[in-house]
C-alpha cells in the first residue's frame, strides 16, 4: 500500500509540472488547468488511503474538504474579475497560515509525524519546522498588507518612515539568532517569539513597496508561500508537499525575476522591502503636477470616425478595463474594426493590472484570440507603424516620464511606446494619476485626445458610432 500510495504522489506531482507548462501560455492554460486539478484530486486520494491512515484522520479530511471547498466554491461564483489580485493574494495568506499551523502541529505532537517526542524532536526536523514556521508567517502578514492595499483599504503608496530598512534588517538578523537557538534548545518560548517576530517583518517588508511594484509583490508573496510549504513538507515527511512547494516556490520566484527585469527593478531592493529606493525623489515626483498646458478632449463619435479610417489599431487594456468590466464590449469593438478592414492588436505590459497576467485573463475571458494579443518587446515597435492607439484604463504602463524623468519613482520602467502612434485615444474617468501616484505626461502630448467616463459605457458608444 506504501509503494502504491509513493505513486500516486508521483503521478500528481508529474500532473502538477504539467499544469505548470500550461499555465505558461494563454492556449494551453485551460489544459493546465484541468491537470493542477487531476493532480490535486489523486494527492487527496492517495493521502486518505496511505497506511496508517485511521479512520478519525479520514472523516476530519473530509470535513476540512467540506468546509473549505463550500467557501471557495462560494467565493468562485461571487468574486468580480477585478478582484482577482487581491483574492489572490488573501489565498497567499492562507497558504502562510496553514504552515504556521502545520509547524505548531508538529512542535506540539511530534511523535505524530514519527520526528521524535515531545522535548526531544530531531535537530533536522527543527531546522526545517523554524523555517516553515518562520516563512509561513512571513508570506501570512505580507499578504494581508497586499490584500488591504490591493482591495483600497490601505494606501497604495509606500508607508515609509525614518529608520525603516536597519529595522527590517536588525529584525532579520534577530529572526535568525532566535531560529538557530530554537534549534538548539526548542525552547516552546522561542517557537512562539519566531512567529510573532515573522509577522511582524512580513508586514513591515510590505508596506513600504508601493502599487507599481504590487504585481511583483503577489508573484513574490507565491513564492514565499511555496517555500513554506516546502519546508513544513520535509517536517512532517511528506514529499507530494516537498516537491509541490519546491514548485510554486521555484516558479514564483523566476516569474519575480521576469517581472522584475520588466519594470526595471532590481529583485534584491522588492524581496527586502523596497531597500534602495530613492523615496524622497518619489514623493517629489508623486506631487510634482503643476500645469503642464491643457488637454484635448473628445467624444466617442470623434474616436469612432478616426478609428473606422485606420488601418491599423492598437489596444491598450489596464486595470480600468478591469474596473469597469470592458473587456467583452472592447472585443466587440476590435471585430467591428476588423470588418472595416482594420487590423487590430492588443499591447499587454507585463505588470498591467495588478497581479501577473490579469490582462491576459480579461482578454481571455472575452475570447480575443490570442494570435492579436502582443507583449510589450514584440508590440512596441509596432506603435510608430499604428494610426490609433486606444489606451483604456492603463496609466503608469503608458507614461512617457519613466524614460525622461528622473525623479519619477517608475523612472526605467520600461513601459508601452503608446506615444508613437498617430493618434492616441485615452479612456479615463479624469485625470487623476496612476497607481503609482506619478501624473501621465502622455495626457498633454498633442496626438493624445482624452475620452472621459467610464470605460465600459465610452466603448459602447464607440461601437454604437461604428454600427452607424
């Protein structure tokens, strides 16, 4: 029964690889998908029926699997796309807590889990439950504080004061004193003080990292969560949770890095809080507005009239597109362009929205074909050849201060060269500035022409005029 159940863990883990790989490309998502979830289904199995399973450990399984599945079928079915990066980020949380939980579980009961007896647990096992524990709770606070500031309950700027990273890093330091000497005596007291001193540093590495880099943050914050399982996998002996860990954790941290090089942002200064930054030049930047002359504004009639004699159209869909739920009317939008002879390109920026990949999911969900969905290093040199560029609801991702200014906090952000086009049409409710909190010069350039309101219902009115 042993080896049966080893296999299984095999076949899941394999399942879990290959969900991976689809989940790397918009066409083959689905398919990803559909083998996380075989593979999930065969782990639950396998667990309920490995030896020593009684029949006490099955029915509390089950029920967890009630409970839990009840609240996230529940959650599935109500949640809003637009909230998708901040139940990520609540679910991060939850992964966090669970090691914390699990490590406890352990410290308590470790003959159990077969890694000693309580006061004599096995030098190994305290390795790897601090460091579960301590990852745990780190990943639990650092996503709360990215849930509030995604969900607008906190201030997306930075939080900084005087002092910041030498306390982040006395703290680090102090965590790994108290861990080695966990380990040397598991002292109970030193168990819980790792805890409290972990969420403690989770909330602080994350509330000085403002909305530009929270993409980052969430990719960061699964990898954490990742590690955490990892490291609670090698306590209680279980290598489904080894290896499945070693892969969020893994996968979470080369996504990082990715988005890292595409915002140009080094992965060192957003793991440690936003160490380095240069935050009095950010807040300069951030209340620098002044009056940079005025704006042109249009109607969705001028929009539609320009874009029917374009030949070539390039949207740009952001976090407002989210918002306001545009993504199926901006597809009905790009087909009608499509019929009038038009080609039609979606530029998506590696950090648009606010979790990796939202845009992507929007676009999907809208059936855009993915053949006309371009990322930035393959759609910018496009933007000069373009008559239209239609940016709705992008701000920072299209702002031309990241390549001039240098006082601007997305200052080498690479960003998408939307002020190339002929004519650049911007989708915006007024002309408050991004998430970052830095004012668009792409709003005064004389080929832009502002289209103010509400995303959704601007775009109906396009489609409205084009029908005509």
């Amino acid at each position: 029964m042993a080896t049966i159940s080893t296999l299984a863990y095999l076949v899941a883990a394999v399942l879990f690889i290959l969900a991976l790989r689809g989940l790397s490309h918009p066409t083959s998502s689905r398919q990803g998908n559909v083998f996380g979830m075989v593979g999930m289904a065969i782990a639950i199995l396998a667990t309920l029926f490995r030896p020593g399973m009684d029949a006490t450990g099955i029915v509390l399984i089950l029920a967890g699997l009630a409970i839990g599945g009840s609240v996230g079928a529940v959650v599935a079915n109500r949640i809003q796309m637009t909230a998708l990066p901040q139940l990520v980020a609540a679910f991060h949380s939850l992964v966090g807590m669970a090691a914390v939980f699990v490590a406890a579980a352990a410290f308590y009961s470790p003959q159990s889990f077969g890694i000693g007896t309580h006061g004599d647990i096995h030098t190994q096992s305290l390795v790897e439950m601090s460091l579960g524990l301590a990852i745990g709770a780190i990943t639990f606070s650092g996503s709360v504080i990215a849930f509030a500031k995604l969900d607008g309950r906190m201030s997306g700027a930075p939080i900084l004061f005087k002092g910041q990273h030498m306390l982040n890093a006395a703290l680090g330091v102090l965590l790994l004193v108290l861990i080695v000497s966990f380990v040397a005596s598991g002292s109970p007291v030193l168990f819980w003080l790792i805890a409290i001193l972990s969420f403690a540093l989770g909330f602080l590495l994350i509330i000085p990292i403002g909305g530009a880099d929270m993409p980052v943050v969430v990719s960061m914050l699964n990898s954490y969560s990742g590690w955490a399982a990892a490291g609670i996998g090698f306590t209680i002996g279980n290598l489904l949770l080894i290896v499945t860990g070693a892969l969020v954790g893994a996968s979470g941290a080369i996504l990082s890095y990715i988005m890292c090089k595409g915002m140009n942002r080094s992965i060192i200064n957003v793991l440690l809080g936003g160490f380095g930054t240069d935050t009095s030049a950010a807040g300069a930047a951030a209340g620098a507005g002044g009056d940079r002359g005025p704006v042109k504004a249009g109607s969705p009639e001028d929009a539609a009239f320009i874009m029917k004699n374009a030949a070539k159209v390039i949207v740009v869909p952001g976090y407002g597109m989210a918002v306001a739920q545009a993504q199926q009317v901006l597809r009905e939008m790009g087909d009608l362009l499509k019929k009038e002879g038009a080609q039609v390109e979606y530029a998506i920026h590696p950090v648009a929205g606010r979790m990796p990949g939202h845009m992507n999911v929007l676009l999907a969900e809208a059936n855009v074909p993915y053949e006309d969905v371009k990322e930035l290093e393959e759609i910018n040199p496009e933007f000069a050849e373009a008559d239209v560029a239609y940016v709705i609801g992008a701000n920072d991702v299209t702002n031309p201060a990241a390549k001039t200014d240098k006082a601007s906090p997305i200052y080498g952000m690479p960003i998408l060269d939307v002020e190339r086009a002929k004519t650049v049409f911007f989708v915006k409710r007024g002309m408050s500035s991004g998430y970052a909190g830095v004012d668009n010069e792409l709003f005064f350039r004389p080929n832009t022409m502002m289209l103010f309101g509400d995303a959704k219902k601007v775009t109906q009115e396009i489609v409205q005029a084009l029908q005509k």
